[in-house]
C-alpha cells in the first residue's frame, strides 16, 4: 500500500520526507527549549522486564519452534519441555534481578537535573541535525 505509492511517487515520497524531517525539526527544538520534568516510574523495572518478556511473541515462538527439537527421542515431550520452561525462567529471573538492580542505580545517577538536561540538550542536537539532513537529502 503505502510502500508502494512512496516508491512510484515522486511527490508522495518528497512530501513524507519533508514532513518526517520538520516532525524531527520541531521535536529537537522542543527538546532544547523545555525545562525537563523528572517523571516517577510506574511499574518497577522488574515487573517491566518481566511483563516484557512474557508478552513477547519471539518466547512462544521459540519453544513452539526450537525447544522440542532438544528432547532425546524416546522421552516424553511435556515434562522436559516444562523442565526447559522452569531452567529458563530461573535464569530469565536472575537475570532481570541484576538488570533491575544495575538499572535502579544507573536511573539514579542520571536523573540529576544537569545530567538530565544535557542528555536532552544533546538529542535536541540530534534530531535537528536529522532533520536538517532528511530535508537537505536531495540536494
């Protein structure tokens, strides 16, 4: 659909890169010029990491896909495959525990109001300059 219009039109394509290069313009600007706000974590990292995981379509497809290839002929599918379940989520919980941990202590430091505003100032910078390169791109 869209790929395509972009693809044969000419005008379609310059109008979406004009448009996608002021939208990095205005958010850059926007980026240097606000005062930032420090905003309070709703769902501690682990529950996140957690969430993330279990909702993610790729952990399905894995053990539909790859996990049962790994059970020796002649044995049972369902308790090894619960077996592989239960190792994985072990070492899947001790690694988001240290994840969480080192991302608490990072957050930390980093949400210093002078860190925090010259991380912003900086992708200010960046997205002007991306800006100013995809509408400067065709000449």
């Amino acid at each position: 659909g869209l790929a395509v219009l972009l693809h044969t039109s000419a005008w379609a394509y310059e109008a979406v890169r004009l448009a996608g290069a002021a939208y990095l313009l205005l958010m850059g600007v926007r980026a240097l010029g606000r005062p930032h706000r420090v905003r309070a974590p709703r769902v501690p990292a682990l529950a996140s990491g957690l969430l993330s995981d279990l909702f993610n379509p790729k952990t399905g497809a894995f053990y539909v896909a790859v996990v049962p290839q790994l059970v020796p002929a002649g044995h049972p599918l369902p308790p090894a495959l619960l077996l592989f379940a239960a190792i994985d989520a072990a070492v899947e919980a001790l690694w988001l525990l240290v994840v969480s941990h080192l991302a608490g202590r990072l957050a930390r430091r980093l949400a210093r109001p002078t860190v925090m505003r010259r991380a912003e100032q900086a992708v200010g910078l960046l997205l002007i300059g991306a800006g100013l390169r995809a509408a400067l791109e065709a000449f």
